[in-house]
C-alpha cells in the first residue's frame, strides 16, 4: 500500500489470454479487493477501539511474556510478507507462477489475509501507558487518528487507489489494454511530504487517548516498519528514476510538511 507500487508497478496484458481467463482474473482482482476493503475497515476499529468485535486491546489473556512473542512475531510475518512480496526481485520470480495481470491482486491479497491472521491471533497487553481523562482531549485524539486514516485514503486516491491494490490492472488485462510506462509523479500532498501514506497511519496509530502497552507495541513496531519500507522504497525509486527522485530527496521531507529534507 505505498507511492513505489503505483509508480513502477507496470503490467502488459497478455494479449494472447483467453476471454475466460481474463474474466476469471477479472473476479479475482474485485474479490482480492473486497478482502482488502473489509480489512481496512476493520483496521481502523481495531486500532481505534470502535465498533469490530474484537480490538487491539480485546483477546485471549495471555501471560505478558507469551503476548509479547505472540504479537511480535504476528506483526513480522505481516512486515516480511509486506515488503518481500513488493521487491523487484521476488516479482520477477513470483510471476514465473503467477500471472502476471493477478499478481498485484494476489499481493494485496496475502496482506490482507496476514492482516486479518494478526486481528485473529492479536493478544491484548492491558498494561495502561496512558490514559486521557479530559472529554475534549479524548475527542480530540480519536479525530487525529481518524484524520491519518482520511490521509491514508485520501493519499490513495491522490496516486491511484485502484492501481495500487489491483484493480486497474486486472480491467486493462480484461479490455486488453497495455499499462502506461511508470512516470515520477508528486501530486497534491507529495509535494509537501514524500509519503503522505505512512505519515496517516503513523497519525492513526499513535493519536489514542487510551494508549495501552499492546497499544504501543503494535505503534511501535509498526512506526520502525515504516521506516525500514521508506528505506526499501526509495532504494527502488532511486534505481528507477535516478536523478529525479534524489532531487525530489532534497527538496521534499520525508515525513514532516515544510520540514527541510536532510
């Protein structure tokens, strides 16, 4: 889910495809989508505590110790999926078996699918970090956190929401129409931050008025996570648009609107 998947993930429709495979691939990219919007949303009630049946601070009570190994290693076979299926490198070796029309859909899928594992599997650290007992500032918390996942959304769709989880690639594999080569873009918002992205979900998941140890666990690891796939990322783009994008490294921050990049 970030601005490197939608700029050089470039796909070529096999013209040669059959009508009901392109049908079947079709399918598949709306039915991998529907698992990435229902996670989504239930990430957003997980982490603000909100409607889901079950939260981040909800589940099985566990010993600290084992709660502690249990969502650690939850949360890094969701990093190692998110970031080993996104490499160059394993998408020229991942397309040997899958199609490559599908294997956005199938990545976005297999996120999903680690994601709702760790929702399942999430086991609560009740341990109270802190906990905001002004009304305004509680309120004010909670609609920081819903802020980051509106620039998540919003930032989405600022590149291309439907390339980056699968779906315009899928249609243009049906209507047997070839992608457009990946050119650097910075619209809107990445003009002020080089990853909107990131920024809303580190907003998400660090503006909570009742912030528990699991809580800040799961901020934690998920905040080093995106820096290490900012790292990974812009590894990538530099190799893909070279002096463009170091030059957009020096003129625009990372993270911090107007900040000055270093």
């Amino acid at each position: 889910m970030t601005q490197i998947d939608h700029q050089i993930h470039s796909l070529r429709p096999d013209a040669s495809g059959s009508k009901a495979f392109k049908i079947i691939a079709f399918l598949y990219g709306i039915a991998a989508y529907l698992v990435f919007f229902v996670t989504i949303l239930y990430a957003i009630g997980f982490v603000t505590g909100l409607v889901v049946p079950k939260t981040i601070d909800m589940g099985t009570d566990t010993p600290a110790a084992e709660a502690l190994i249990v969502d650690l290693l939850l949360m890094t076979l969701f990093a190692v999926q998110h970031s080993v299926m996104a490499r160059q490198g394993f998408k020229a070796w991942w397309t040997q078996f899958v199609p490559k029309p599908i294997e956005r859909s199938t990545y976005v899928l297999f996120a999903s699918l680690s994601l709702l594992l760790l929702f399942w599997q999430w086991r609560p650290l009740p341990p109270l970090v802190w906990d905001v007992a002004n009304p305004g500032l509680a309120v004010t918390l909670i609609t920081l956190s819903f802020a980051g996942w509106l620039l998540v959304f919003t930032s989405t769709f600022i590149i291309n929401h439907f390339e980056l989880f699968g779906l315009h690639q899928v249609a243009n594999h049906l209507a047997g129409k070839r992608a457009e080569p990946p050119r650097f873009k910075t619209p809107l918002l990445y003009k002020f931050v080089r990853h909107p992205i990131y920024l809303g979900f580190i907003i998400a998941f660090w503006a909570a008025p009742t912030m528990t140890a699991g809580h800040l666990l799961f901020a934690a690891v998920t905040t080093a996570y995106i820096f290490v796939g900012i790292a990974l990322e812009e590894h990538d783009l530099v190799a893909l648009f070279g002096d463009e994008y170091r030059q957009y490294k020096q003129r625009v921050s990372m993270l911090i609107p107007w900040r000055k990049s270093v």
